[in-house]
C-alpha cells in the first residue's frame, strides 16, 4: 500500500487559504500533525504563506527541527505535565486549560530562560479541550502574572469530536468571552485564535467576528475541504492532494451474505449484511491496520467498499468500470482520517511528490 502526497498541491491549498484569510487580518497556523511532522510537507505549507507551524505531538515537534524546520510552531494537544520542560524548549506556544499545567510551563521556561506564550482555550460547545466559559476569567488569572509566561490570547475548538460546527453564535460567544476576559484584567490579547478549518466557512458566508486574529488550518490545507458538510466544493484548488494506492489479491464472484452463526468480527463488531446475490469481489493488500479505511473513497465508478479486516479490504467490484483484475493497483481519495492514520502508518510506504 502506498500513500502519496503532492507537496505543489498543498502549497496551492495553503495559498488559497491565506488569501481568504488575508482580508480579515487573519493570521494562518499550518497544522502539520496528520502528516507526522512531515519536513517536506512543513515547507509546502510554509512557501504557500502560512505564518507558522502546529503539532500536536512532540516526536513530530522533534521531526521538524531536526529537519532544519525553524518556523515557530505551536503545540495544539494540551502539554501533559510530564512533557513541560521540552514543550518550552521545542515551541514558541502552546494550548493548555489547566492553571496547574501552565505553572509548571513557568518553572520549566524559568530553568531555561525563556518565555512561553499560553493560549487559554474555551469551551465553544464541542466538548474536548477547553475550560467552561464561566471559568475563563479565573483560569486567565491564574495564568496572567506567572513569571516566564505570556498570556498571549484564547482559543476555541469545535468539529473534532462532538462534530459541532462553527457558527456565527457560538464564535461570537467565544469572541465575547475573551473580550470580557479583557475587560476585567485591563489587557488585550494578542491572539483571539477562533478555530481551525471548519471556521473558514464562516469568512466564506462573511461571519467571522471581527476580534478573530488567527486560524489553525491542518484539513483544508491537506485534503481541500472546509468541512464535511460538502457545502463549499470550490472554496480551494485540490481535493486530490493526497492518493492511496494498493494491489488486488483476489477476485472472485461470492455470495453476498455470510454462511453461519454470525458473532462479532475481530474489531468487536456485528455488522449487517444485505442480501444483493452473488456479487463479484476484489480483496486489495490493504486494512485497518495500514488506515482507516471507512474514510477511502475508491476513485473507479462501480466500485462499493464492503469491509475491511486487519490486512484485507474488501470491495463489491460487481459493476467496476473497467473490470478489476488481479496484480492491478486501485486507487483511492483518502478523506481527513485515512491521510491522519495512514500517514502515521509503519506498514505504509509513503511518497512525497515535492515541489514542481
């Protein structure tokens, strides 16, 4: 199995996001954590005029500087406390809720002379990182006058696990928050950072409130899309960025429905089956442990993806165009999470199309 990524395309993707981000002042954070860190993708997003990197993990932080990568990069997946001496010595910023954690940033960027920048996140309503916001003003205080630390702004997430979009209410929620924020500890933030990709949908209906100053864009820039609604399929230039190829090891005509006592499959599952007949299918050298393979879209007409074991995909090859044969390669669309895991993939070989 082979994933492949053209760094030419991505640039243009991370072009046209900073241009649609450009007019409202809005800087742009290159999310780079679905590639790994990958160097060669870091410089695309970078030439195509992103401000700075994100991570979320340090051995991606690490791939980077190693690289020669000297952008500053921000750490998007709150520190753990056990990691705070190299979060300062590695990023310029990073994301962080708990008061605690933030201190001990200071003790770790007071051992190495340095100051950290601290964005406070806020719960916009997704339900992952983030304090309520009936707790910002206290968990801002808390953070404000700690020696080595900056207080550089607050943050806000939605669409990664509740699949909450964003929207003209609860962003401007989230931007009266931080302004009140302000107001009680007599200071402007440097960074109202509003969201990540899913928010350029609302500088594309013209709903970005006007206190936003920076995005942290990683999917859009990736794999071309703004969000999973589908509503904007010509907001950026390439939706084909990435590609998933892998080679045919059976085909064969089978019943449709399994024979036997049906139980939970190796991953816990009890799928169902519906009878269409017998059906001509294609296994590929391909599963769940190479990427998730549920976000593939399969790039031949007639071509329907069945299931998948650890090492085996199964696709209903019945009305393919052309026929598949064995020892052919297929190919997929890899959406967000086949890109996230199949990159991260040992099993994966992975080929970087640089810059044209």
């Amino acid at each position: 199995m082979r994933i492949e990524v053209d760094c030419t395309r991505l640039r243009r993707n991370t072009e046209a996001v900073v241009r649609l981000c450009a007019p409202k002042g809005i800087e742009v954070v290159g999310v780079t954590k679905a590639c790994c860190g990958h160097p060669d993708v870091a410089r695309a997003i970078l030439a195509g005029g992103a401000r700075s990197l994100a991570e979320s993990r340090l051995s991606h932080v690490r791939r980077l500087r190693q690289a020669g990568i000297q952008a500053e990069i921000m750490l998007l997946r709150l520190p753990a406390p056990s990691e705070v001496d190299e979060v300062v010595a590695l990023t310029q910023v990073s994301l962080n809720s708990q008061v605690e954690t933030v201190q001990a940033l200071a003790r770790a960027a007071s051992r190495l002379g340095v100051t950290h920048r601290v964005i406070l996140m806020v719960e916009a309503g997704d339900r992952r990182e983030g304090v309520m916001p009936e707790h910002a003003l206290a968990a801002a205080r808390g953070m404000a006058d700690l020696p080595h630390i900056e207080l550089a702004g607050m943050g806000a997430n939605t669409t990664c696990i509740g699949g909450v979009l964003p929207t003209r209410e609860n962003t401007r929620a989230f931007v009266d928050t931080a302004e009140q924020v302000e107001r009680c500890l007599g200071i402007r933030f440097q960074t109202i950072s509003a969201g990540n990709s899913a928010s350029l949908a609302l500088l594309l209906r013209h709903e970005m409130p006007e206190r936003a100053t920076q995005l942290r864009v990683g999917g859009a820039i990736l794999i071309g899309e703004v969000d999973s609604t589908g509503d904007w399929p010509d907001a950026l230039p390439h939706q084909d960025t990435f590609r998933v190829t892998a080679e045919v090891i059976e085909v064969e005509t089978k019943p449709s429905v399994p024979e036997g006592r049906i139980a939970p499959n190796a991953f816990g599952e009890t799928p169902h089956w519906e009878d269409r007949g017998p059906r001509r299918r294609a296994i590929l050298a391909l599963g769940r442990q190479d990427l998730q393979v549920e976000c593939l879209v399969p790039a031949r007409a007639g071509v329907v993806i069945v299931g998948a074991s650890s090492d085996h995909l199964v696709l209903d090859v019945e009305e393919a165009c052309p026929a598949v044969q064995v020892g052919e390669e297929m190919e997929f669309r890899p959406l967000y999470g086949a890109v996230a895991t199949g990159m991260a993939s040992r099993a994966a070989t992975q080929v970087i199309q640089a810059e044209a």
